[in-house]
C-alpha cells in the first residue's frame, strides 16, 4: 500500500475552480483504475463521492458506471485524483491542500 492512501480529500468540482487550474491539471493527467482511485481516496472519501452522484449500495458507481474515467495529476501544484463526471472533473488533493491558482 502506497503512503498516500486514504489521504486524498475533496477539494473542488470543476465548476468551482478556473479553467486555468482545470487544464494545468488535465495537462498533468495519467489514467489509474477505479480501484486505485478509491484506495487513494479511502473509504470515507469514496463513500462520501458515490452517495454525491447518487450511488448506493444497491447501485454501486462500479455497476451504474463502469465507463467513468479516473485520473491522477497534479491540481495547483499539489498531487490529486479526479474522476470525470458528467463533464465535470471531482478533485481530491492529498490532504486537501491547495498551492497557488494558475489564474494568479
């Protein structure tokens, strides 16, 4: 198990960010696995970001929709994970930190 699983946490979804940051981080983007993606976030996170888009138990996002892309990156200088939903990027950065926007 990598260092930083289970650190990531919920920082913005793409309409609360600026399009600088969005493509600096789809700039830095590498594809990883769904089952990476929610080791990196830990239970809690990946808990908390199915019931977000509407996910339960009974409909898990790995049934619902196997298609989603998961990436990891780089968001405002600082490592993240984002997945792609609905044309929207969810980001979660380790720690939840946050370096300074592109935008300035």
């Amino acid at each position: 198990m990598a260092q930083d699983d289970g650190r990531y946490i919920f920082v913005h979804a793409c309409p609360g960010s600026t399009a600088e940051d969005i493509h600096a981080l789809r700039d830095t983007e590498r594809q990883i696995t769904r089952k990476t993606f929610a080791r990196k976030l830990g239970p809690d996170q990946w808990g908390w970001i199915q019931r977000h888009l509407g996910y339960d138990k009974n409909l898990p996002i790995s049934q619902a929709d196997w298609q989603i892309p998961y990436f990891k990156g780089r968001y405002r200088g600082v490592p993240a994970v984002f997945l792609v939903w609905s044309a929207f990027e969810y980001i979660f950065t380790l720690d939840g930190e946050l370096g300074p926007s592109a935008s300035g």
